[in-house]
C-alpha cells in the first residue's frame, strides 16, 4: 500500500495512535485541548495542537498536514462523551448533536477520509435519549451516532471490544465503531486472546507478567493516607473490603457501607495471577483503588503505563496526577493496534482467505458469527 497519513483528534497521550501507526496508519497531526496532553504529544516527537477543537477548522488540519479533502486515510479519535460512563449516574446526553461528537462528525464531512475510527465508554451503546425534563425516552444514542454517519455516507461497524482478548493485561471494555467512506468491507478486529488456550502465547496476559519487574523500584507514584492503609494492610493479594474482619467492615467503609452496588473497587489490592482491572484516572480514589499485589502503595506511574501498554520511552508529561489522567483514559496499545491491523487487512483486501473446501471450518464459521454479534464471553466460549 502506498504510504498514507492520518489525523488525530481529542489525542490525549496518544495511546490509540500509537496502536494506529504500530499497524501502519502514520499519524501526522494530533490535537487536544489538554496543555498536558499536548506536551506530551511534543516530548514524543509528534505533532499535536492544543486548543477547543470547536475552535479549529478542517481547513486549517489540511493546510497544516499538507493534505486535501479525501488524501488522509483516516482520522480518529474518541470524542468526550462522559455523561455515557457507567461509572456515574448515567445521566446520558439529551442529544449528541449538542455534543462534541458533532465537531468529530464535522471534520469528517469536511476532510472525506478513507476511513474513520471513533472510541469510547461502554455505556454510550445502551444509553437512552432524556427528554427536556431529565426522564429517559425509547430513542437510543446510537441511533443518533449511526444517522449522523449515515449521512456523511459512511458505512459503519460498532461494539464492545474488551482490552483483555487482544493482549492487553487488563479488563478493559470500550466501544468502538470503524467507518468506511467507500464501503469497503471493513470489520471489527478478532480477538487473538483468550482465558484459555493451548498456546500460551494466546491466553490472557497477566499483571505479574506485566509490572512484576518495577515492584521494588516502582518511581512516581502517589500514596495511600495512613488511614486507608490500615485497613489496605489487613487486604490479601486479589481481596477487598469484603476481606477485613468483620468488625472492621462498615468503619472502614463508612457509608457506602449501606449501598448498593457490588463496590468491588473499594480497598482493592490487585493480583499478579490476572489481568489487572480498568485502570482509572486516579488510583488513589476510595470507590476505585489500584493497591499494588504485594506492596502497600498504589500502582506507579510506570506500572499504570505498563498496564496501557505505552513503551517504556515514552515520556508522559505533566504533574503526577495528570500523568494517570492521562494514561488511564488512554486506549490500550494492544487495542489500538488490532483496530489499525483490521482496517488495514480490509484496506489492502487481505483480511480473508478464500477457498473452495468448506468441510471441517464450520466450527470455524460459528466462531466468526458469534464474535459479530457479541455473543462471545471472555472466556471465548
């Protein structure tokens, strides 16, 4: 294939281009409206811009990328949507159109790539529309999202991907969607990971295989107040709160003591035998601690890194919570990677093989249409 060049929108530490490029996409321009996040771009040698991206014009990414309307192979990107997070209150969004998913739509209109990608939270698949009063309606967000790009003319496939079935030592589920401008058959990456394998190099990867060598020289890192740790001490690698001494269980979780919910991320100590869970933007938070297995810490800096899967060169730039700012709303490498190596494969026609001989693949062919239709557990049973 000739050499291509993409665009980079809401890049943040650019863990998503990272994958891209790895797969041969090239990112030539990358923007946020972080300073941060922007810095990091520089301190990597990338190009990025900082500021609204309602503020900036198609013609100006053009212009700057040295490009026309319908060159760039793709432009990607994960446009803030946090009202979809499961992780609030799901208040969802009275209509995306009023959202910056309308600057992402609009670069696309007036750029034309070949192709696009766009991820985000889980939640923004079965989110609802709310009518003026807050209430949630039959209409869903997606519905939205699909007729936006329906009328660019776009052909799109979507859903959840999770991390962990694409070699990413980590429980991560987001959703992603892969358009195509010129209907080429474009398709959701196959996951190469799974719980069990004969093959070792296709099981789930673990933490212990991941961060095990910084436990002792971890570098930045936050801390843990002394009053947390005395319960994180009394925790057993893979434990929570559900493991303290039953006298000890509601003061140490004070009132969410009496809510609902499986709250399983308070006083979490993680395991070096699993995946690690989705790495939060703070690692410190009551509802969401990332205690290292064995030391009583949080993850580091590096560890969280580790876990995203950024190499170990490059460089995060910020103070040290905007560093797991930034790491934890990155796309994971290995993720990123599979969306760029499908897009790729439908791009240049080598996704599938095709033969005459039919007997014996039909295990095979139900393989396929339960991974299509997101019938697949993590298990890949």
């Amino acid at each position: 294939m000739d050499a291509v060049k993409s665009i980079s929108l809401f890049s943040g530490a650019m863990g998503l281009d990272i994958g891209l490029n790895m797969a041969g996409a090239n990112i030539v321009f990358g923007q946020d409206v972080e300073p941060s996040c922007v810095h990091t771009m520089i301190q990597n040698g990338q190009f990025g811009i900082g500021g609204d991206i309602r503020g900036l014009s198609s013609e100006t990414i053009l212009e700057l990328t040295e490009m026309k309307p319908g060159e760039p192979f793709l432009i990607c990107g994960g446009p803030p949507c946090q009202p979809f997070s499961t992780a609030g209150r799901r208040m969802g969004l009275n209509d995306p159109r009023g959202s910056l998913f309308m600057d992402f739509v609009r670069m696309i209109n007036e750029i034309r790539p070949r192709f696009f990608v766009m991820e985000n939270v889980k939640g923004l698949l079965s989110s609802r529309l709310r009518d003026e009063g807050g209430a949630a309606t039959n209409a869903k967000v997606i519905d939205v999202i699909l007729e936006e790009f329906s009328r660019l003319r776009y052909k799109t496939v979507y859903g959840v991907l999770d991390a962990v079935n694409y070699g990413v030592p980590q429980f991560r589920e987001r959703f992603v969607m892969i358009g195509s401008r010129d209907n080429e058959p474009i398709f959701l990456p196959i996951p190469t990971h799974f719980q069990k394998h004969q093959n070792p190099g296709s099981r789930w990867v673990t933490l212990g295989d991941t961060i095990r060598d910084l436990e002792d020289c971890p570098g930045e890192c936050e801390f843990f107040s002394e009053s947390r740790l005395k319960y994180l001490r009394l925790i057993p690698e893979g434990g929570n709160w559900r493991d303290l001494p039953e006298d000890m269980k509601k003061e140490a979780m004070g009132g969410a003591y009496e809510s609902g919910g499986g709250k399983v991320g308070f006083y979490r100590r993680l395991s070096y035998g699993q995946p690690s869970p989705t790495v939060v933007t703070s690692p410190v938070q009551k509802a969401t601690m990332m205690c290292h297995p064995t030391k009583d810490r949080p993850l580091s800096v590096a560890e969280y890194a580790r876990i995203q899967q950024f190499p170990d060169g490059w460089r995060i730039v910020g103070t040290t919570a905007e560093k797991y700012k930034q790491i934890g709303n990155a796309v994971p490498i290995g993720l990123s990677t599979a969306i760029g190596q499908a897009i790729m494969a439908a791009a240049d026609g080598s996704a599938e093989v095709y033969v005459k001989r039919v007997r014996g693949t039909a295990i095979h062919s139900r393989i396929q249409a339960a991974i299509s239709m997101g019938r697949l557990n993590d298990a890949g049973n």
